[in-house]
C-alpha cells in the first residue's frame, strides 16, 4: 500500500527568522549610528558652548564656527561673513573651511563695494545681493544661509553649502545651523560690548586724571587775609566741569605778613558748557587771568585784556565766559570789581542787615572784541557778608521742577548771616540747603560754586581810666 507523504520546504522557517534577525540588526545600527551622530552633535554644540563662556580671543571662536557648522549637518563646506558694529563687512574676520573655491569666494567677498556701506548689514536687500554673490562663486553647489542676529541687531551671515552635491537638508540641520549662528551673533555681540567697556574705562581714566588735574589747579585751601574769613567750594558735575573761582595775590613775590595784608584778587567764572571741553577752557583761561593780575591793573582793564587774548580760542569752540572779577585791599577793606555778565555777587550788610547785589555793565568774554567793561568799589564793614556763586546754583532743578534761583539762595544766605556764623557754617548751611531741595539721590545738572567772604568783627577793648593811664 502506497501513500502519498506530505511535502514541506525545511528552509522555510529557518529563512523567515533570518531575515528577522538581519531587519533587527540593521534597525539597531541605524539607531546606533543616530545615536552616535546625535552624541556627537550634541559634543560638538557643547564645545561651542564651552568656547563662548570661556573664549578669551574672538578671533579663535569665530575660526571654530565653520567647522562646527559644517561638521553638524554633514557638507563640506561653511563660511562665516560677521559684520563690524557699524554694519560693515568685517573683511578681517572672514571665515572658511579650506577647499578648491576657498581663496576666490574670499577675495570677492573682501572686494564686495557695498559691503563699505555703514549699515550694510541691516538692509535686507544688499544681504540678499550677498547671498547671489557667494553662489556666484560656488557654482551648483546646495547652498543655505542665515543671519546671525543678537539683541534683535544683524551680526553676520552663516553659509553651508556642498560642493559636489544637493544639500541633503532637514529642520533637525536648519536649527543645527541656527544655533551655531545665534551663539556666533551672541559671541560678535559680546566682544563688541567689551570693546565699549574698554573706551569708556580708558575714558574714566582720562576723566580721572583730568578731574585730578583741575583739582589741583583750583585752590586747595582759602588763603590767609588780614581781616577776612574765607570758604569756597566747587561740585562739578561731571568728573571735571567747567567753573572756576581763585584768589591771586596781586604781588606774590611778597611773604609773610606783608602778603596778608597786600591786594588780593578774588576771581568766579563759568565756562559756557560742562565735562571735558569746558575744563580745558577753564585752564586756558585760568593761565591768562593768572598773567594779566600780575599787571596790577583796574578790574575793568584786567577784563577788557583778558576778552582780547581769549577771543580767539573761545570763538573758535563756540564758547564763551562769565566771569566776576573783584581786587581787595586789607588796609583799607575796599573792593573793587568789574563783571563779564556773570551772576552778581550777594553781599549782607551787617550794619543795615539787608542783602544786596554788586553788579557792573559789561559782556561776556569771548562774546565780540573792544568790549568794554564797568568798574564799581565799595568799602567792607566789620561783618559784612559777600557770596560769590556760579549759576549751576541758582538753576538746580528740584524734585518738582522748580529752580532753586536766587531768591531761595538769597532767603537761605539772609538766614546763615543772621545766625552768626563763621564763613565756612555760611557755606555749609547754602549747601546743604541746596540738597535738601534737589534730592538726596539726585545729580546736579551743572557744576555748581560758592566762595564765601565775611569780614571779622572788630574786637572792642575795654576803655582805660583817666586815672590809670
């Protein structure tokens, strides 16, 4: 008896199950290789990362970006194009992997004419004549670009492109290149803002070093007068201002007692402007009062010299002087003074106890030439009270608006004489008045100046009898 036997391929099974295993397998490498292409993207973002927090050469970070980049979505070429802080093509630190292409995409770009354009970098459309102008030069390369932006300004321009194929391109590579080019924009801005940093402290330096010069050319201390009692100070506000007061012995060969009781000049100006321009003025005009005094004459004489010999200079900056000249004589207490329109001195009579103004015609230095000027003299009395001031005083804003103008500093120099007080209480008290009413956190607007003048009170001795003498 014959039977038929049932009939199965042996292989069968065996084939199904191998090719399981080879899908599996080759699934696990693809994701082993992702996996390895994501490490080591994620390594070399973090090397980025670490050259921007640490870098200390920007020249070396932006070398690393083309190659960060191109490594990251796998082409082979990159080029970096930053643009300076004014817009301009940064034709120094132009960036690019080396390749056949590399030295003519370079020259172009460093001839590139408009790229000389301050703000080249933030018209779209000169970027965008850019962007033809490098695939120009690369040919049928794949090419993709963007912009490197930081706190919302156009740094540069970010390229990777392949020269021997289509880009291969994905959202996963176009963030890629994003990142890159955001911590480059993050990496141009911060040198930039050091850069900055570094101007402004070498500026504070100069600043520095000139507020400690005009420090030194006013005076450091009230000189000693026979009779008179003296305080001056000066706030600047900025590091160095623009307003100047002196005292000029008339005869500095003279010494000792003969200086004190020889002829003082007794000087207040201020240069139209404040910072730096107006201090060096100030000195310029310091030397020529300083010369002129030494001539011994008249106050409106010294004035009219000066404007001659300053108009030059003054004109040319489109500046020009306030200045309150007076001359003092111990023996005889008279003053005499001539004014360049600058604000008349208060003087408190002790006798009549009222305040008045000493004022004198004339212009300001600087203003035309042959200018003429007034001249006026009166005699200082035992107690007597004379205020010189700049108009940074009188016009200090206070919390509300208002001026702090004269008639607050006449009522607060009123109230100081009456109270009895030495020279230097008076200024004290008109400071700190005046910073009660601008603010205790707040600057003043313009360098502001006091000197403060009282003549001692005559000491009355006691009558002798007839009898006993």
């Amino acid at each position: 008896m014959s039977s038929t036997p049932s009939w199965r391929h042996p292989a069968t099974p065996q084939r199904g199950i191998n090719q399981s295993l080879t899908a599996t397998a080759s699934l696990r490498q693809l994701l082993e290789s992702m996996s390895r292409e994501q490490r080591s993207n994620q390594e070399l973002l973090v090397s980025l990362g670490f050259a921007l927090r640490s870098f200390s050469n920007l020249n070396r970070f932006l070398e690393l970006v083309p190659v960060v980049a191109a490594r990251l979505v796998g082409v082979q070429g990159s080029l970096l194009v930053p643009f300076q802080a004014d817009g301009r093509l940064w034709r120094e630190q132009l960036q690019m992997l080396p390749g056949p292409r590399r030295e003519g995409l370079l020259r172009a770009l460093a001839s590139h004419e408009p790229g000389n354009v301050v703000g080249f970098g933030s018209d779209e459309g000169l970027v965008r004549a850019m962007d033809r102008l490098v695939q120009r030069q690369l040919g049928s390369a794949g090419l993709f670009a963007t912009s490197l932006i930081a706190r919302g300004r156009p740094r540069g321009r970010l390229y990777v492109f392949n020269p021997s194929s289509p880009l291969a391109w994905s959202d996963v590579y176009r963030r890629h290149v994003q990142l890159v080019a955001d911590l480059t924009g993050v990496a141009i801005e911060n040198d930039l803002m050091l850069q900055e940093a570094r101007r402004h402290e070498r500026v504070d330096r100069q600043l520095s070093i000139g507020a400690d010069i005009q420090a030194q050319l006013l005076p450091d201390h009230c000189p000693v007068i026979e009779g008179v009692d003296l305080a001056a100070r000066c706030r600047p506000a900025f590091q160095v201002g623009g307003d100047y007061y002196d005292f000029i012995p008339t005869r500095p060969e003279l010494i000792g007692r003969r200086r004190e009781r020889g002829r003082w000049a007794f000087v207040m100006g201020d240069v139209m402007g404040k910072g730096v321009p107006a201090g060096l003025l100030m000195t310029m005009l310091r030397g020529m009062l300083r010369a002129e005094v030494l001539s011994g004459l008249p106050p409106d004489r010294i004035l009219y010299d000066l404007n001659q010999l300053a108009l030059e200079d003054l004109s040319q900056s489109h500046r020009f002087v306030t200045l309150f000249y007076s001359d003092f004589d111990p023996r005889t207490r008279r003053l005499r003074y001539a004014n360049a329109a600058h604000n008349p001195p208060l003087i408190w009579r002790a006798q009549s106890r009222k305040l008045m103004r000493l004022d004198a015609p004339g212009l300001l230095i600087g203003l035309q030439p042959e200018a003429e000027y007034g001249c006026e003299s009166l005699v200082l009395e035992p107690g007597d009270v004379l205020l010189y001031y700049t108009d940074g005083v009188t016009e200090a804003p206070g919390i509300t608006g208002d001026r702090f103008d004269e008639a607050r500093l006449m009522r607060s120099l009123e109230q100081a004489c009456r109270s009895g007080t030495g020279s230097q209480g008076i200024l004290d008290h008109l400071f700190s008045r005046l910073d009660r009413f601008v603010g205790p956190t707040r600057q003043l607007d313009d360098d502001a100046s006091m000197v403060v003048l009282k003549v001692k009170e005559e000491i009355m001795l006691p009558s002798v009898p007839r009898s006993l003498a």
